[in-house]
C-alpha cells in the first residue's frame, strides 16, 4: 500500500525574542507567575516586515533542504494557519508563488491550533488516493497580530513562528513496521465555540478581532479530549503507549502537556517540549517541535512518533508517523 512518509522537517522564528519579564511593564503579571502557570519562560514575536507567508516560506525552504528537494519536486501546498496574510486569496499560494512554484496546487486549512494535524491527515489522504507524490505541510501564524495585549490572560501565551515537512510516496507493506503515516484521529464539537475564540471576523463585525479565551473551561476539556483520539489512534494501530518512541503534543501549557502524558502511560522522557522557547504558537506548536527533536537527534528514522493537538472550535486529532 501506498504510505506517506516524512522526508524533511524545517522551522523559521521571528527575530525578536520577548521573554516573561517583558510583561511585566505592560500587564499585572511577573516571570514566576507565567512560567509556574504555563510552563512558557520566551516567545518569538513577529516583526513589521516578517508575516505568515514569510514564516512559511522559510519554514517551507529549511524542510525542502533537509529533504534534499526543490519546490519544482512538491505537487502541494498545505498551510494550516488562523492568521492568514489575507481574507483571501489562500496564503498557501502566496508561499507557492514566493517558493517560485507555478505548478500544483496549494491551499489553506484552518483548524486552529489542530490545523497542523488535520493538514498532515488531509495531505495522506490527497497522496494515498493518487492526487500528490509530494507535499509540503506548514503551519505558520502570527498570532500576536490578534492579541490584546492589555488582556494578560492570553497576551502571555501566544508567539509567532512556523514549521513545516515534506511527505512523500513510498510503498508499505500495511503493517506497523512501516515508514509513514499510520493512523490518525480528528474530532471537534463546535459547542465549545465561545471558549477559545476571535471575536471579529469579515461576515460578522467586518474587523480582524482579537483572541478570547476562557482558560480554566479549555483546560478542564483538554487532557479528557486529548486522550480520546490517542486511545482511538492507538486501537486504529493496534498499539499502546508503550510502543511510542517519541510524543510531540501541541504546545500550549505545560500542565496540560504533563497531565496527557500521565494519563495515557507515556514516559516522561518520550515527550518533545518546547513551549517554554516559543510559548503557544497554534498551527506551528507541533512542527516547531518536530524540527527541534530532529534536529538535536531525539527523532530518528524508524522512530514511531504521535502528534496531537487541540485547538478552538473545539477541534482535536492525532496523527501516528513511522519516522
């Protein structure tokens, strides 16, 4: 059977650094206070002249490299972002263009902070049914650009930045012993909407809006959402959390990481965290990690290695990847 295997990982950070005690200026909160809650000590913030698309084009460039390619061998764009550069057109075309792509096709995904997960599930999905040999996924955002930055309940957990891989065709046997993408998991229960949500939008106010979170409501749902598609991910494979390698979860809160963590089984060691070096950052949290863990070794081939995420909406899914 046709699997879809990861060929490259890449990352891009803005240039500014802003760490907790520059907060503490602005709103009613300290250094102890933010990294006891979250776990998040810095967070890259975007510059005037540094956007979703230029994340992404880089993060796009540093994975195309490591998977020695060019955007002349990538059939597909996937971009899973909630800060477009526009309304429309797609920011995934955007990047083709600056990526000199005039072949192919790209689009957008917006799930939030799931949009990198649902983009990996959605690109197997467009390379097992024949439509792509290539693609390239990103999540990119700046989501300091929907911050309200006198709301200290959620200016201190978001950064911006982006990362991104490139999959691949390759022929597998069907077995768990194969390279690639081998279950994956979504849900989301637009219930939720009102507790993680932008209050702006085109169709509604005609204005970008800001961010709007109800913390303790989004942490009470989390670690119970977050272990129902592992556990359905894990039954789809056959598996349990003892198979894993590796746990690259999204990076919103620590507590919430650790908590996932300990009511599925999976050591403390196996779990990729970085959201003390980027805070949340949405759409990119889980392949900003991926590149941090490849790039220092921790993730190496034949690895068996689960993403997951939760996100507004409310939207959730894991993906399982033969590394």
């Amino acid at each position: 059977m046709i699997r879809s295997v990861v060929r490259g990982t890449g990352a891009a950070l803005p240039r500014r650094i802003m760490k907790n005690a520059d907060f503490e200026g602005m709103v009613e909160t300290s250094d102890e206070w933010i990294a006891q809650r979250t776990g998040i000590r810095q967070r890259h913030i975007a510059g005037d002249d540094e956007t979703t698309a230029s994340l992404g084009e880089a993060a796009a460039r540093a994975a195309l490299a490591n998977a020695g390619l060019t955007p002349d061998d990538i059939d597909l764009i996937v971009l899973a972002t909630s800060t477009p550069n526009n309304t429309f057109p797609a920011t995934a075309v955007e990047i083709q263009h600056r990526l000199g792509m005039h072949h192919g096709f790209a689009f957008d995904m917006q799930a939030v902070c799931s949009g990198f997960v649902y983009a990996v599930t959605t690109a197997d999905l467009y390379i097992r049914g024949g439509l792509a040999r290539r693609v390239l996924v990103i999540g990119s955002e700046t989501f300091s650009r929907i911050l309200d930055w006198s709301d200290r309940s959620t200016c201190v957990l978001f950064g911006d930045g982006a990362g991104a891989l490139v999959l691949e065709a390759a022929e597998g046997a069907g077995t768990i012993a194969d390279r690639g993408v081998l279950a994956a998991s979504l849900r989301s229960d637009g219930a939720h909407k009102d507790k993680l949500f932008v209050d702006g939008g085109p169709s509604t106010t005609g204005t970008v809006g800001h961010l709007r979170m109800e913390g303790r409501e989004v942490f009470k749902h989390a670690v119970g959402m977050i272990t129902d598609v592992i556990e359905a991910t894990f039954s789809q494979a056959g598996i349990t959390a003892a198979d894993l390698d590796w746990f690259v979860p999204h990076q919103a809160n620590k507590r919430i990481i650790d908590a996932s963590a300990r009511k599925l089984g999976i050591e403390e060691q196996k779990v990729v965290v970085t959201v003390d070096l980027h805070g949340n950052t949405s759409a990119a949290s889980v392949p900003l990690a991926l590149a941090v863990a490849v790039a220092d070794g921790r993730i190496k081939k034949g690895d068996l290695v689960l993403l997951e995420a939760m996100g507004g909406g409310f939207t959730w899914g894991a993906v399982l990847v033969r590394w």
